[in-house]
C-alpha cells in the first residue's frame, strides 16, 4: 500500500523561484573567469552551483512531496524580466529560461509552483516584499524558505550595514527559516539518489516535449546545454578534456 506524500506547507522567497528559473547568477559568475580550470577552483563558482544545486533539489523536492508552496508571483516575474529582457533572444540566459519554463517546469516538476496569494500586492519588491512573506509565514505557521543572507562566506542574520536581514527578521520573530540547502538536509534529502532521479527523467521525457515540435532541432540543442549544465551542478562533471584538473568543492552553509 502506499503512502501518501506528507502534506507540506511552505512560503518560498522570490530569489529561491528566479535560482530555479534562471542560471543567470551560475553564468554570469563563469563568464567572469578565464578557464574552467578557474572556474573548478573558485569560491565563487562553487557558492553559485552550490546554491543551484540545493535550489534544483529542492523544486524536486517539493514536486515529489506534492509541497503547496507560496509566495510573491508578480515579484518573481518582474525580476526574472530583469535578468532575462524579452528582447535578448540569443542570450544563454534566454535560451535556459525558456528550456526550464517549458519543459523542467512542465515535465520533470509540474507539482512545483508558486501559489499566488488572493491578497497579493502589486509592486511589492525589497524589504517591503521581505516583510509581506514574512508576515505571511508567522501567521500561516509555516516555514520560510529564501536564500537571504546566504554567501560565499556562509549565512547571517544581517546585511552589510548591520541591519536585520529577512533571514535574520524571522528568526527574531520565532519563524522557521532556511535556505534551500538547509531544509533538505533537515528533511534528510537524499542528493544522490534524488540527482539521479532528476536525470533521468529529463532524459525519459525529453522526447516527447520534442516531439511535433516546428523548432525541435533547435530545442533540442538547448535541452542538450541544459542537460550537460544540470549534470554539472548536481554531479561536478564536465567535458573529458576537463576531467584530469580537481572538481569542484561545492560548500555547506552551516546555521
């Protein structure tokens, strides 16, 4: 007999839905480096695929768990614009953006969106959009999930001006909170297993997204960069002339 899926409840943060839509952070962090050789041994590198990473799993996660998640929908796409302009059609970005929407979103993890509150705000951005998903989760009493106050340095309860963050705000009130990284280890995730999972189904369901498509040559040009830049933040690999230098040492954030 089997088990249903526990019910999970969550208010998810803009930046954990845009990690999961775009790879614009991952890419435009590589282009600033020279070589993969660089790219393997740099802190930054490894912040950026660590923090796609949990944010990738996490979706799948909450897809797997059927997780009713919630949040500020406008916020997300306003800000996935702003990475993404309309008119950059050639941009990897773009390219990536659209390959996730339509085939990640809708094949591998249709169970994973963002609820849009009845009572949403429009325009809400910044600490005032900080402040509206925290209230919601104190009084939903439900946990919130964000990557605020997660670097390269580790986490912290502050911005740079000494000012509470939202990560920092929610725990002064006694919400949950956690990075992507942080609630999947709590709920002891599974990467290996799960990662594989992942990959699989992209590369089991990557057909039938092409099929009758008028632009399937050049979609499926975009899954195959896509898969390869999946394969790289779940699984360290890379192309076989790059595979003698030392992987990637992806970091922890330890609260």
């Amino acid at each position: 007999m089997k088990t249903k899926p526990e019910k999970v409840r969550l208010v998810v943060d803009t930046n954990v839905a845009c990690d999961f839509y775009s790879f614009h952070d991952l890419i435009g962090t590589a282009d600033r480096l020279q070589s993969v050789g660089e790219i393997l041994l740099s802190p930054d590198a490894a912040y950026r695929t660590a923090r796609s990473r949990d944010t990738i799993m996490f979706a799948w996660f909450c897809h797997r768990n059927q997780a009713k998640a919630s949040g500020l929908v406008s916020e997300v796409l306003e800000t996935l614009l702003t990475r993404v302009p309309p008119d950059a059609e050639t941009e990897p970005t773009t390219q990536f953006l659209k390959s996730i929407l339509y085939f990640v979103a809708d094949y591998l993890v249709p169970r994973w969106t963002i609820k849009k509150y009845d009572d949403e705000p429009e325009g809400l951005v910044g600490n005032a959009a900080d402040d509206w998903l925290l209230s919601k989760a104190a009084s939903e009493g439900i946990a919130l999930i964000t990557n605020e106050g997660y670097s390269k340095k580790g986490l912290s309860d502050f911005e740079r001006k000494g000012k509470l963050n939202l990560r920092g705000k929610a725990r002064k009130r006694g919400v949950a909170v956690y990075t992507p990284g942080e609630y999947l280890r709590l709920r002891k995730f599974d990467y290996a297993a799960n990662g594989k999972a992942f990959a699989k189904a992209f590369e089991s369901k990557r057909p039938r997204y092409l099929h009758g498509r008028d632009d399937s040559e050049a979609a499926d040009k975009a899954l195959k960069y896509l898969f390869g830049l999946y394969r790289f933040v779940l699984f360290g690999e890379v192309e076989d002339q790059y595979r003698h230098l030392p992987r990637l040492s992806l970091p922890t954030p330890e609260g």
